[in-house]
C-alpha cells in the first residue's frame, strides 16, 4: 500500500528512520547502501524518546545526507509527526511530507465496507484510544453520535474502556464493531461484534499491538438516544 | 499517490471506469488495450445516475472481464463505494477494495501540518459540506467541538453555510482554517484564515471543484464555549 512517491523518495535516501510498524518487505525497497535506523517506537513504551529521534533525524540532514523518516499509515494520523515538522523547521531543514494510506481506510477495505455511508454514517471520525493524559477512560469516544463511524487507533489496550466509555454516554449495545488486526500483514484478521461484546471479543481473541476498532452508530436509530457533549 | 497495489490490478485491468478527479497521468498507467469509461460524476450533477454506474460495472464483471473502479482518494471516503460494493456482492461479483490516500491527508501533508496534533487535535472529524439531503445547513458541523480537527470535503460550494453554521454553534472566530485546492494537480493552491474570513476567502480565491477545508478547533481553548451536540 505504499505510494509510488513514497518509494521514489526511499530509493533516494541516504538513511532511514522507521519503527517497529514498518514491514521488512517495505525496507528493502531502499537503496542497499542506504543506513536503515530502527527508533523503536513501541506503543506505550518508546524505546527512544521523540526527543532524541527529533535530534537525530535534523543532525542526519544538517550533515547533507538526504533523511527518510518512515512511517506506518499516513504520518499525519496519530503519527506525531508534528512533533519531526517542528524540530526540522526550528533547525531550517527543509522536508517534504508525503501522505500515505491511513490504517482506518486500509482496515474498511479489508473488511468490504465503505467508511462514510449515506443515512449511515455521514461523518467519519480518527480517534485513538491512548488517552492524552494516558487516562483510562478516551476522551475521544465522546464524538460518537447517531450518523458517525468512529476508527479508535491503538486501542486494543482500551477496549473495555472504550467500550464502557461508549455505553455510558448512550451508544446503544447493540451497534455493530469491526476489529481490523494487522491490515496487510501475515496474521491479518477481520472480527466482528457488537459493542458490549468488544472487550470480550478483544480478550477471546488475544488482540494485540497494531489494531483499528470501528464503531458504527447508524444514522436512523438517532430516536433512541439524544447524547450531549461532555464538555471537553 | 497511488498505491504500489493500486498500479498492480490497473494494469490487470481489461475495463476501467474512472470518473472527473481522476488525472489522465493515472489512466496511462493502464494496459493500451485497456478500455476506459468516463462515468462522469460531477459534484451536484451527475451525468451518470449511481444505479446505471452499478449496473454497468456488474454486467461487464459479469461477461468475466476484469473490471476497475477508480476513484481519487480513498473510495471508502465520500467515495459511495458502498452503494457499488452492495450491487458487486448482490449479483455475487468477487471484489476487491484497494484503499488509498484520502484527500485530508493529501491536503495536510501539502500544508505542511499533521492531522492531529496532541494537546491541540486529538480528534479528526472527516466530513461532507453536501448535506445528505442537500440542505443548505450541514449536519457535518455539529462534531466540531475543541480538540478536534475537522476536514469538510466537497465543501467549496458549502463554505458560507460552514462559517455560519459553525460560529453560531460556538466555535471561535479565529479558529484557524487551511483550505487545499487541487491538491497534486496543476493549479493546486493551499490557503490559509481565520474562520470568520473563510466564505470570503473562497470566494474571493474563485475556487471550486476538488478542495478540502480544515478547521481546527484547539483543545485548550475549550474554555472559551462549551458546546452542545445538537440532536442528530
């Protein structure tokens, strides 16, 4: 699922920083002289702190090597690649950010299903499941309405949270989830379920690691709940 | 920006059809033999009604041609991909979904910022300025709440109905918007503002078509206002 941009600029590089979602298959679309860094971001525990990756790569490319920061998904999509944009612009490096397939899209399409449907889900929201604050319970189910589909990124860790969180706010039990786990790689798998079923399901299933949960409130069952915002 | 896959199943391609965001450099990536039919989708007009879309596309399947459906971004977003996946599966047509690169991210990567940010978007809302019922007021806006980042897409024609809409239901005259037009295509432009500016600005940029519209509405100012869901 790599875009043909996205691997003219590989074969440029001259080093490569990736992290623990990159495929080997990917890397070795680069150049063979090229330096390949593993910055071993690992969920809930990085290896290397976004501070020093950030020092690397702007250090890689004041020496005039041409840098490669490369990233599972779309880097914009709870990627933190501001965090990279501003430390090479604080240090006059110039990038270029290249957009990829983010892991909601790539989830919906293994899974046969259209992320936006008419009278469905009209708005489609990118929320993750790792709180900012690290809290328990996601600040980021509270836009889950009557009309939306909701895709919590790295949430397999939080689905009882989410789960509860959800339920609690008045998302009937009864809405459908889909569990999309390693999209495009060897162990891909496809579950379904509904919503007071999603930690059991997470649990049954020994999920882990790099997973998408999409929830789906359909439009036309808005008559039976009127949820507000919690103030956020 | 397509995928590695994407160029793969083009040039397996026996029938493409390609409707009018799809550039003519994509097309030549097909087999010369390849027959290609302009569907012609235009936003607000289709010159070709969804079912005859449908139809077409099984019966050419169906008379065991190997048949693409190409669209720009990802066909699961504001795609209607569902509708031709619904009539593939009714008449028993194996399909298979490419995802690809959706036009908020596109469009951010060409801005130069990430989608979500911690602290300011934690959330990304993608949604339509085309009411499901072509009203002049999108339900899309409701989810525009602090720390989100909203991407309207079709919105151009909505701009007016967006600002209005959103400042009435709270959100800060100064919030910031990017607006991306024609991104990866000649002509391409990205435009900045604050939201009290944003009808005037795509008015005065003369823009139409093919662009998207980012609204971000940081998480600390949520003091500010504290919205409420409006029913859906």
């Amino acid at each position: 699922l790599l875009t043909l941009r996205a691997v003219a600029r590989l074969q440029e590089a001259d080093v490569i920083f990736y992290d623990r979602l990159v495929d080997d298959e990917v890397l070795e679309l680069a150049r063979r002289d090229a330096e390949r860094v593993f910055v071993g971001k690992v969920v809930g525990a990085s290896a290397w702190p976004q501070e020093r990756i950030n020092a690397l790569i702007v250090a890689e490319a004041q020496k005039g090597r041409r840098v490669v920061r490369l990233k599972s998904g779309d880097p914009g999509v709870f990627g933190r690649a501001g965090e990279e944009i501003a430390a090479a612009e604080a240090a006059n490096v110039p990038i270029e950010i290249i957009p990829g397939v983010t892991s909601a899209c790539a989830a919906a399409a293994r899974a046969g299903i259209s992320l936006t449907e008419r009278g469905v889900s009209d708005t489609l929201v990118l929320a993750t499941g790792t709180g900012a604050h690290g809290g328990a319970l996601p600040e980021s189910v509270r836009l889950t309405t009557p009309g939306t589909r909701t895709a919590f990124y790295m949430a397999t860790r939080q689905a009882g949270a989410i789960e509860k969180a959800l339920l609690a706010q008045g998302v009937p039990e009864d809405v459908e989830f889909t569990l999309a786990c390693d999209v495009s790689k060897p162990g891909e798998r496809i579950l379904t379920g509904v919503l007071k079923d999603l930690e059991q399901t997470v649990t049954a299933a020994g999920v882990r690691g790099c997973a998408v949960i999409l929830v789906t409130w359909p439009q036309d069952r808005s008559a039976r709940s009127t949820p507000v915002l919690r103030s956020a």
